[in-house]
C-alpha cells in the first residue's frame, strides 16, 4: 500500500526553517554581539584600573565560551612598572577574562599558572611569588572605585641571590592558599584629607623555609588587615619619600596569626625614617603563652629556670581580650633605629626598602 506524500503547509514549512535555520543563526549573531560587547567592557575595566603609561594593556584576545559562555582568552599576558626604580612584572599563562551581561561592573581573570617577580634597583636581588592558579576579580561597583581581589592557590616566595643565567631559586615559604583585597576609597572632598587604600590579606597552610624561630615554621592562618593613608606611588623612592614626608602611614588595623601552639595579634602605625627603615609602634597580643613555655620546658628547647623566669616575666605584663574573646597578654612592639622589639627583647633587624 502507497502511503500518500505529506502535505505540509507553507506556513508550516516556514515554520520548521525559523526553528532549525532561523534559530541557530540569531543564536550565533546574538552571542557574537555579547561577545564583542564583553570585549569592550574588558578593555575599559582594565585600562580604568591600571594606568595605561605604566602597564600594557592586551588587546589581541580570542573568543572562547561558545556556545553556552562567553569570554576572552589568551596564552600568555607579560605586564611590567617599575617599583621602587627597581622593576615588578607579572607573568600570566592560559589567562580567561570574563564579564557576565548580569553584572557589566565585575570583571573576572583566571589563569592556571601566574609569577610576580621584584627586582631591587641594584639588578642584585630577585624575589617571586609562584601561584599554580590565579583568580582576578575587578569589582567597579564598590563606591565607585576598582575593588581588586586576587585569590591564589599553592603560593611560593623564592629569592635568587644575583640576576644571572643561574635560575636556582632559594625557598622562603609556601601558603596553600592565599586571598587579597584592594579596596581604594573615593578621592577627598578637601585637600586636608587623605586617599586610604584598604588592604585585606588572607593566608592559610602557611609554612617558612627556613623559619626566623623554629615554632613559626608550621602556620595555620593569618590575616592582615591595613590602611594606607596618603597616595603612595611606589614606582620610585622619590615618591616614596614624598608621602613620607606629606604624613603618610599604614594602619596595621588587624594582624593576626595562629600557630598550633600560640596565637599572636597585632594592632599598630607603621612609616618610614630617613634611612626608609620601618619605623612605628604597637601592641601585640600573645594567647596561650604560659602553655607554650611550659612545652618548651617539656621538650627541653628551654630549661626549667629560663622558663619560670619568662612565665614570672609574663605574670607581671597587663591582659585584655583578643578579638576572639581569649585573655592574652598584651606586649607593647616598637620599630625605630633599624630594630623590632617585642616588649624589652629585640627580635630582628630592619632593614631599607631600598638595601
């Protein structure tokens, strides 16, 4: 039996072409508009949060997301400025920028692999910070101005000694995890006041190579909490010492570490002298004290008339609450003449920003 041939109306076959052709093509035009639209919302978030004279902007970009994402993408991103008339670059790999319709004000970055490295004026020295993955948000809608937050995993700082064809790098210390938060406040309202630039730094499975004391080699967390105040560039030492002079400080507003054995918070203002050594004062809370000498005892890294002389010591400083409600002994910790004190003990010297 013949079945007779399908009659299928224009209307209908009109139809069936929007929804198979028609579709699809809106689709794809529709997510190329988007697309080129997140491309120019990059570029400007980018270029308004760093100065264009200082760090290059990348404009070479490939698309990528499609068809359920859209986002930019880029195998490698170099910037570089000058810091301290030494040099800071940064070096991205397999970087993704992306900025979503719904939020026009965030712009998000991540890259798999990312390196910071400073090197001082002399060529003498180099640091770097190693992250194996880096995410970047640029947040615009906070008062008006750029809130950066970086987040890092698995954070390492290497120092090689001089800048040659020797790429051997000493470890200094290893965190899991690392987030940071730039926040910049809005531009005074009268020439008395100063710009602040809020700074949050969050660290966890933090662990030193080598340890400056042998107890801090293992940190669970810490946290710094600072204020800058004053416009500080510090793309040369010049400027540095302008906002020195102009009355610039840091406000520690927060410092707070934890070990297994003891708890250590910090509140203070720090500045420059005229060596630019770090010069300021503070308090600094220690929880858990009395039980970590008597550890020391136990394990013998102290003897027993050292320990009961610092516990006699500690009996006699003041007490107040740490800012998760423990009672801690409160030490006074000052900076000046090239030495940090922690109460009547020097614990280190300090040295130049530009040595």
């Amino acid at each position: 039996m013949i079945r007779p041939p399908l009659n299928i109306s224009k209307k209908k076959q009109l139809a069936i072409i929007v929804v198979f052709v028609g579709l699809p093509v809106i689709y794809c035009i529709t997510w190329l508009m988007l697309s080129q639209w997140s491309f120019h919302r990059i570029n400007k978030m980018l270029i308004e949060t760093a100065s264009p004279q200082r760090i290059s902007i990348p404009l070479k970009l490939s698309r990528s997301g499609f068809p359920f994402s859209i986002s930019w993408h880029t195998e490698g991103l170099q910037v570089a400025t000058s810091l301290l008339d030494g040099e800071l670059s940064l070096q991205f790999s397999d970087v993704v920028f992306g900025v979503s319709l719904l939020d026009p004000t965030t712009l998000n970055i991540n890259a798999e692999r990312a390196a910071l490295t400073s090197i001082n004026q002399q060529k003498e020295i180099s640091w770097r910070f190693r992250s194996n993955a880096l995410e970047i948000t640029i947040d615009k809608a906070v008062v008006g101005k750029p809130r950066l937050v970086f987040e890092l995993e698995t954070v390492e700082l290497l120092q090689q000694g001089e800048i040659t064809t020797n790429t051997d790098r000493r470890y200094h210390a290893v965190a899991s995890n690392m987030v940071i938060t730039l926040n910049q406040t809005l531009q005074p309202e009268s020439p008395a006041q100063n710009p602040t630039m809020d700074v949050s730094v969050d660290l966890k499975g933090i662990r030193l190579k080598p340890s400056p004391l042998d107890y801090f080699n293992d940190i669970k967390k810490a946290h710094l909490g600072m204020s800058i105040i004053g416009f500080l560039d510090t793309s040369n030492v010049s400027s540095v010492v302008d906002w020195r002079d102009d009355g610039g400080t840091i406000e520690i507003n927060k410092l707070k570490v934890d070990t297994a054995t003891i708890g250590l918070e910090m509140r203070g203002t720090l500045s420059l002298d005229q060596e630019l050594k770090p010069i300021g004062a503070g308090t600094v809370l220690v929880y858990r004290a009395e039980e970590f000498i008597e550890e020391k005892m136990g394990t013998g890294d102290i003897s027993k008339t050292e320990g009961l002389m610092i516990q006699l010591a500690l009996s006699l400083l003041p007490r107040k609450m740490n800012s998760d409600g423990n009672l801690s002994i409160q030490i006074p910790i000052t900076a000046q003449k090239g030495k940090l004190q922690l109460g009547p003990f020097m614990m280190t010297e300090l040295f130049s920003i530009v040595g």
